[in-house]
C-alpha cells in the first residue's frame, strides 16, 4: 500500500513529536539520555537531521553526523504503524544524499538488533571495526 509522506529538514519545533515518536518505539528511547538530547542532537548534526511527514504527523526520524573522517548515523526510526512502506529507506536516502554532496563517502551507525535485516535490505554491511563503550562517570 502506497502512503503519502514527505521528507523534510527537522528543526527544533519538531522536539516534542520526535521524542513521542521515539518513546513509543520499545527499546529506543534512553532513561539515562539528558533532558536536552534531541534539541542537542539536531544542532550537532548540520543540517543532517530529517523528519518524515504524513500531514501534520511525523512518522519517521533520521539524525547523522558528519565528523570529517565518516559520518555516524545517531538515530533512524520509524513509528511501528508506519515501517514496511519506505519511510525508513526514504530517511536513509535523505542522510546519504546530503552526505554524498558533502563528499563524505562513509557512513556508520550502531544498530538496534531487530533493525539489522533491514539495514542489510538497504545495503549497509558490518564495517572492518569494533566498537567499544565506556562510560564517562567511570573516570
């Protein structure tokens, strides 16, 4: 079924829906994420950070940045009703489209394990490295 939707810039008036979108996505949102996350977010990603649109409802959130050597993709996600219509695959396009005029040819993300088919349906591949985490209050 074909669903009419646009993709377009995210800016900050779009905080409020983006952090619904995400609450209701089980395992997405982050208790121990700040309070400020998505308005820091947006700001930090240059103009690579996207909403998709169905009238006045957003559905669907990319976030990447680009950091010079690659670039990382923060957040892609799409609200459940509305994943299997192209929603995500339009938000991906939108990032890889502005990365590509950037001339950032490298884009990586840490993916929530349910979404790993569909990242390999988009062509995306488990990249030579291994990522590692540390915590900063553990200084």
């Amino acid at each position: 079924m074909t669903v009419a939707f646009t993709i377009r810039a995210a800016d900050t008036n779009d905080i409020v829906n983006i952090a619904t979108l995400l609450r209701d996505l089980p395992g997405v949102w982050q208790a121990r994420w700040r309070s400020d996350v998505l308005e820091r977010a947006i700001a930090s990603s240059s103009g690579l950070a996207f909403v998709a649109e169905h009238g006045a409802l957003i559905v669907g959130f990319a976030c990447a940045h680009d950091v010079g050597f690659r670039a990382y993709l923060s957040e892609l996600a799409v609200a459940e009703p509305w994943q299997r219509r192209g929603i995500g695959r339009s938000l991906l396009a939108a990032v890889s489209r502005e990365l590509a005029s950037r001339g950032c040819s490298v884009v990586v993300a840490d993916v929530y394990p349910p979404a790993i088919p569909f990242y390999e349906r988009m062509g995306w591949y488990p990249p030579d490295a291994v990522l590692r985490a540390r915590r900063t209050d553990a200084v």
